[in-house]
C-alpha cells in the first residue's frame, strides 16, 4: 500500500571545522540519491509524525548504496560517525540523525543480547520492514517525496489505535519486544492486538538485560500519561513478575477500607504513579520521583496485619526499604535514583499527617530536612493523597505543606554555625566535635541566631566529657 503525504524536514546543528552549519536530512537525502541510493524516515519518527507528534530521534535507512558509497555521499557534510561497519549505523556528530542501511538481525542467543546481524543494501523496503517489530512502526517515508511506503497495514492500525506483530518468527526472537508493546500502549493510549498479546505471553523475557528492561520501565514512567497501563498490560500478559516481583506481590494485599476504598495495595499504587505523573515536570529528579511513587508501599508486603477488625501496616515505610532495594538493584543502574528513594520512603507518610495535625515549625523542618528533595516531598503527598470512606479524597492541605516549606527554605538561608566556626573558635575535630556539630544543626533547624548559637553550644559544650 502507498500513501503519499506532504514531506517534513528536520536540520540539525553539526560542528565543520571551527563553523557552525545546519544540516537538514533532505540535504542528506539529495547526497544520497546524488549517489545512487534512496533515504527513507523509518520508525518512531514517521509514526509520530502522523500522529502529530513531536519526535526528537530521526532515523534514515539508505537503500541502493553500499557501505563506501554511503560514507563518500555523507562526506562533505560534517564528520562522520560509525557505529561499526558491520551495523551498517552512522551519525553525522553533533546531530540527533541517524543513518543506516538495511539489515537482517538473527537471534543466536537467549534474550536481547546475542544476534548475527547481516547488512544488506539491496534488500528492498519491503524485506527490510519486516525486521520491524510493529506495523505501526515499519511505515517508511521517503525524505525527498514524502511518499509512504505501508507494506503491513500500519496506517490502519495508527488509525485504529492498535499495537500488532508484523511476523509471529521474527517478533519472538527479540523478548525486549514484549516490554516495547506495553510501553507503545501506555505512551500512545492504543491497544495490544489479541494475536500480539497471546504470542507475548509465551515469550521467554527473563534473559533481557537490565539496561535493556530499565529503559523500557524509564520511558514508561516518564512519558506515559497513565504509568499504570504499562504494568497492568504486563499483568495481562502473565509477564509482570519476571521483571518486577515486588510489583505482582501488592496483588491483593489487603487494606484498611475506611482509608483506601479503592481496593488492595496494587490498585492504591497504580492510582499513585498515574498521579504522580502529573508533578513530573515539577519535580528535581523525575524518574526517581516516579520510582518511590512505584515502591513506596512495597513495606506493606511485609507489615500488613489485621488487628482487632482492621487491616494495618505499622512501619511499612521502613520495612519496605531493603525490598525496594532489592528491586531497585536489580533493575536500576544509577546510584543516585537508589539514594533517592531509599532517603524519601520512610519519609513519604509524613507530610499528610504533619498537614493533618498541623505539627510545629520545629517538626515540619525537621522532616524537610530530613528529606532529599523536600518540594518533591510535597508533591509525592498529594500523589499518595487517602482517600476517606466514600471515595472523598483528602489532600492533607498542600497549601500548610508549602508554607512550612517556605519557613524552612528562609531559615536554612540564613548564617549558621558551620565545622568551620566551631575550629575558629578552638574547638578540634573528633566525637565531642561531631557532638556539637550536630547541636549546631538543630540550633539551626529552631531558627537560632548565629550569635546565639554560639553561645549556646559553648555551653554545651562544657557539659561534654
């Protein structure tokens, strides 16, 4: 099937010597076909472009030119660079075009790891498409015409909203495709074809490597206006505990129905990364943020208990650190997300019952202290807002949480005693040093004067052995 449709252009900025240029893939498209070959938009960006949207990554595919012809045609143009000539994958640098020739990848190994990868320039589009893993995506455009190249109904199922395998032989040799599936339904708002997701269900994912299955989770929860769909999809599949156990286990832990009418611990928490997701942009670190909204009440696989007629999980918010751990180390790669969430989980309960019985200055400061990301505290309260018994939901007055913030923000802004003071003023370093350090913290934390401080831990000081 063809379609023909207006043709798009995107540029990019590269470096040629000590000047700027801007290159544009028709221009790369021109040098292509001044060469022999023929450049196609291919991917996500020609599936977006249709659906109007914004698409940051662009991939070429050249047909027609072999490996040399392809590098003489892109010279000129900046410097090049290659990803390996048996990937057939180039750059121009300093732009976000990719340039590649066909190619056929066969699976030699378990999971996404081991593959023959064979480059052919002469294949066609229509035998290239078919490595692709969704109709939707094996839609080809080519950059000087516009012209849409269809060869497996993908423009009907853009238009229908459906995620479908293009070949049951193919598609089963790459399990990351099992994730991509879940992840196109949760970003893009489609649905899984039942073919697709019956063939999923029989797809070995568990040898897929982390890095692999942590971008899957990151584009997810970053980019879906739903998270919850992601894990639900998996949940369907039967595929949701390879990866994420800690997850599937929140199935049917039962809560107290005055506080969470909405249903067990996997039901609240789905609720809360769909919430959370709406701070995203508000937030220091947004993948970490997402990531506590995810394993905040994992404590309550442990702690749940029912006493006296009522569900509880007294200190879930701690019993659920080294089970976050587990689960973060096995599919988080970067340390900074892990001290993140493992800072914020015992802290998550805090800000709606500090609103509630509207604690103390002293109290609220305290726990913003206590917190990496204190405004990102916040935000994650009115994620994890309760809801009361007939479904009101209570968002424990941001608007108190906020103006404590703010209290704090201006006492942590003024002059304080630091290790340097207390050395300038003879004391030296060790235990009775940590000691008053400490103090001095707290001093701090009251709203204490400098000079007062001084004085106070003078004081104290004298009653330190």
């Amino acid at each position: 099937m063809l379609y023909y449709n207006i043709p798009i252009i995107y540029q990019s900025s590269t470096k040629l010597g000590n000047h700027h240029m801007i290159v544009t893939s028709q221009e790369i498209a021109n040098k292509i076909k001044g060469a022999g070959g023929t450049a196609y938009y291919v991917g996500g960006c020609v599936r977006d472009k249709l659906l109007g949207r914004t698409s940051n990554d662009i991939d070429i595919e050249v047909h027609g030119l072999t490996e040399d012809e392809l590098e003489a045609a892109l010279s000129g143009l900046g410097d090049t660079l290659s990803f390996g000539r048996s990937f057939g994958v180039h750059t121009l640098k300093g732009t976000n075009i990719d340039i590649a020739l066909p190619r056929s990848e066969y699976s030699t190994g378990d999971g996404h790891r081991d593959f023959e990868i064979v480059v052919d320039p002469f294949i066609g589009p229509e035998a290239a498409s078919r490595r692709r893993d969704f109709t939707i995506n094996a839609l080809m455009e080519n950059v000087l015409t516009g012209q849409i190249l269809d060869f497996h109904s993908g423009l009907s199922d853009l238009d229908a909203g459906i995620i479908r395998h293009i070949d049951n032989d193919s598609f089963v040799e790459d399990p990351l495709r099992v994730l991509r599936a879940c992840g196109f339904v949760a970003r893009l708002g489609f649905e899984i074809a039942d073919e697709t997701r019956e063939l999923c269900r029989g797809i070995d994912i568990s040898f897929l490597s982390r890095e692999r299955v942590e971008e899957e989770l990151r584009k997810a929860l970053l980019f879906s206006e739903k998270p919850s769909v992601f894990f639900e999809e998996l949940r369907n599949m039967n595929q949701l505990g390879v990866w994420f156990s800690e997850i599937e286990k929140l199935i049917g832990i039962p809560q107290d129905p005055i506080f969470h009418p909405e249903g067990d611990v996997w039901v609240h928490t789905m609720e809360v990364i769909d919430r959370a997701a709406g701070f995203r942009d508000k937030v220091s670190d947004p993948f970490a943020f997402m990531l506590l909204a995810l394993t905040h009440d994992f404590g309550k696989i442990t702690a749940t208990e029912f006493i006296k007629g009522r569900y509880h999980a007294y200190g879930h918010e701690v019993q659920g650190l080294p089970i976050a751990e587990e689960f973060l180390n096995r599919v988080i790669g970067r340390k900074g997300i892990k001290k993140y969430v493992k800072n914020m989980m015992p802290l998550h309960m805090k800000p709606n019952v500090a609103a509630y019985v509207k604690s103390s200055e002293k109290s609220t400061s305290k726990m913003f202290d206590e917190a990496i990301a204190p405004a990102d505290l916040i935000y994650f309260a009115m994620s994890d807002k309760p809801v009361v018994s007939g479904g009101e939901p209570y968002e424990g007055d941001p608007e108190f949480l906020w103006q404590r913030l703010e209290i704090f923000d201006s006492v942590m802004k003024k002059p304080y005693v630091s290790g340097e003071d207390l050395i300038k003023a003879g004391y030296e370093p060790g235990e009775k040093f940590g000691k008053l350090l400490e103090y001095a913290h707290k001093l701090r934390l009251a709203g204490v004067d400098k000079d007062s401080a001084m004085k106070q831990i003078a004081g104290y000081a004298r009653t330190l052995k």
